[in-house]
C-alpha cells in the first residue's frame, strides 16, 4: 500500500493549483524543477512528488548540495573508485547509484560547480555517468527533482547556471507561491501548528488566537514564509499559559532594547532629528532613516505594507531600503 503522503495544508486557489500541477506531473517519467522562496515548502513537495509517482515503493533520496563542498560534490553524486584520492579506500556509492529506480532529490540546486553541470546534464539525459577515479560508463535509471529559490533563467543568461541543463531539467516548473499570495491560509497553518505544538507540550487543548493575534497574522508579510509562520507559532503557544488563548505574537525573537548594536548612534526608536557639528552626515542619515523604518514597523505591528505607508514610501521604496540596510532580521533579501 502506497504510504499516507504527508498531509499539506492549505485551502486558497494558488496552492491548491500547485497541488494539481504535482498530481499531473508526479507519474510523468521527467524530472522537475520546483522553484520557490525559502520556507515555501520546497521539501515537502518533492517528497509528495516521490510517493505520488510510480516509483513511490523505490528508494527517495535527497542532496542539499549547498551544503556540501564543491571538492566532495562529484564523488557525492556519482561515488568514486578506491584510490581515486588520498583517502579513498574502497568503491563509494554515490547518491544516482543508490537512488537506482527511485527518485533523486538536489535541493539548492543553483549552488553546484560547472564541472558537476555538466555531469548532471548527461546523467539526465543519457543516464550514463562514471564514478571518480573511474572509467567504466555505469547507467542508472533515476527521476530527478531539483529545488531552488533562484532565478536560474537568470543565472544562465548571466553565464552561472548552464542553459543546457535548465533545459532539460526544466520538463516542468512548479513555482510555489509565498505565503504572503495565500492569505486564506495563514490561519489554517496556524492553527495546525499551535495544534501540533500544544500536543508536544503534552497539553490537552489549544485554547486558540485572539482575534487581534489573527489580524497581525493575516497582515504580516512573511517573508520566510510557512517556516516562519511555524516558527511564530510554535513560540507564542509555548510562551502563552496553557489554558489562555494566545494574545501576543512575536515576529522577530531578536526584538529587544538590548540587542546588540541597538545603543549605538543613539538608541532604537529614537528618530535623531539634530545632531552637535561636526557629523558624519551620511552616517547620521543613515541611523535616521534605520530608526524611523524600526519606529513605522513596531507601529504597523510588523506590517511592511503599512510600515511603508507611515513613512509616504510605495511598498518597493520600502523593500528598497530594508534590503540596503539589511533589516527586519536579516529577512528581507528573496523577494
Ligand atoms: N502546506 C503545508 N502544510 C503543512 N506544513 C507545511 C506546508 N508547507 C510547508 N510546511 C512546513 O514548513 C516548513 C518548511 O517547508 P520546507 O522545508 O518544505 O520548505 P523549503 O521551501 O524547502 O524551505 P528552504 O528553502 O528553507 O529549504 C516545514 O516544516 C514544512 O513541514
Ligand atoms: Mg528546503
């Protein structure tokens, strides 16, 4: 029997088109590209890709490649012989060979070498490739599903990703909407992962959100997506009594007078509006313009749209400056 694949949640017509598109393409013998910001639920989808195919009693295999170094990568993927460098010993499997007949998973696609580009582009098209130190051809047969929350169209016309590859990996492209473009869901989400974090608790029931919590759920902008929201909740239902319905949400855990750098140039929230000559005019500008971003985004209660509007800027004019200057938490650099 095919295993329960896992239950994603999710009720608004975006995501329950994207859903549609994985039921279509999950039997297509293809590999696919699933391109999406981080926390977009990446992972999860390729792993419903797996069990919704032919291959799902085969083996699943997974390779974040940004976390693993170019000079491993090659013997990774495709194994290498003994003795094809110091301290290879014996044979090594790689990820293709082991996935024989299943499926193979590379997440964070975009980070791999030229070297190992041009290796994934024969492996996919002619299945053949050789293992380190090695010269006999192997064939594997082996489904592949690459993530990556970069714009490879992109990558490949600036010469960093090969066209050839995205080509071919490109049968089809699921693009998964962020959580900002699925309001209808934030709430669901939420309630299912208080649900899960109250049972981790060992707590009976999740007395629920205020409806001002709801609100500044459903306003936030989330721009780490369903991770954060997890996050989010998972840290008011722990802080919130267990019997108390949940009335303050947190965003960023690094809010505190005390972070540090907070004191420096003057203090958080305070808007410097004179300054003793001589200064530094451009610094001075620039604390000016991070304190009143802070001060706009504690009053919108961490609403960019009405941050932005606070401060008379469009919404991009505002992304503008949160990515120059690095803010809300180191957040705001995939949109
Ligand atoms: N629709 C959903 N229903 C339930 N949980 C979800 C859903 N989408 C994502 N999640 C959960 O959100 C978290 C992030 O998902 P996942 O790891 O698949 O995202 P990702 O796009 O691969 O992220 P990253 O780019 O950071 O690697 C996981 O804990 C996952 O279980
Ligand atoms: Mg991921």
């Amino acid at each position: 029997m095919r295993p329960d694949v896992e239950r994603m949640i999710g009720e608004s017509p975006v995501f329950l088109r994207t859903l549609e598109q994985v039921s279509l393409v999950a039997p297509l013998e293809k590999p696919v590209l699933i391109v999406g910001e981080r926390g977009t639920g990446k992972e999860l989808i390729a792993s419903r890709l797996h069990f919704l195919s032919n291959r799902w009693e085969s083996h699943f295999l997974k390779m974040n490649c940004a976390a693993i170094s170019e000079s491993i990568m090659e013997s990774e993927l495709f194994g290498h012989e003994a003795g094809a460098f110091t301290g290879a010993t014996k044979t090594h499997h790689g990820r293709f060979e082991r996935a024989h007949g299943g499926t193979l998973f590379l997440d964070e696609l975009a980070t791999t070498s030229m070297l190992v580009q041009e290796k994934l582009l024969r492996v996919i098209e002619y299945g053949e490739f050789e293992r380190v130190g090695g010269n006999k051809t192997l064939n594997c047969d082996v489904r592949l599903i690459a993530a990556t929350n970069q714009d490879l169209p992109r990558l490949a016309d600036e010469g960093r990703f090969r066209a050839d590859l995205l080509d071919r990996l490109a049968f089809d492209v699921l693009t998964l909407p962020p959580l900002r473009e699925r309001e209808e869901d934030i709430l669901l989400l939420a309630e299912h992962f208080a649900i899960n974090m109250a049972k981790e608790l060992d707590r009976e029931l999740f007395a629920g959100f205020s409806g001002d919590v709801q609100d500044q759920l459903i306003n936030y902008d989330w721009p780490g997506n369903v991770r954060e929201l997890k996050n989010v909740v998972e840290r008011c239902v722990y802080r919130t009594e267990p019997e108390d319905e949940v009335a303050e949400v947190i965003f960023d855990p690094f809010t505190s007078p005390w972070r540090p750098g907070a004191y420096e140039n003057g203090g958080p929230g305070q808007p410097t509006v004179s300054a003793e000559l001589p200064v530094d005019l451009k610094e001075h500008i620039k604390v000016t313009e991070i304190n009143l971003i802070d001060n706009a985004l504690e009053h919108a209660k961490h609403n960019q749209r009405k941050a932005a509007d606070l401060l008379g800027l469009t919404y991009h004019q505002f992304r503008g400056y949160v990515k120059k200057y690095n803010l809300v938490g180191g957040n705001a650099d995939e949109e």
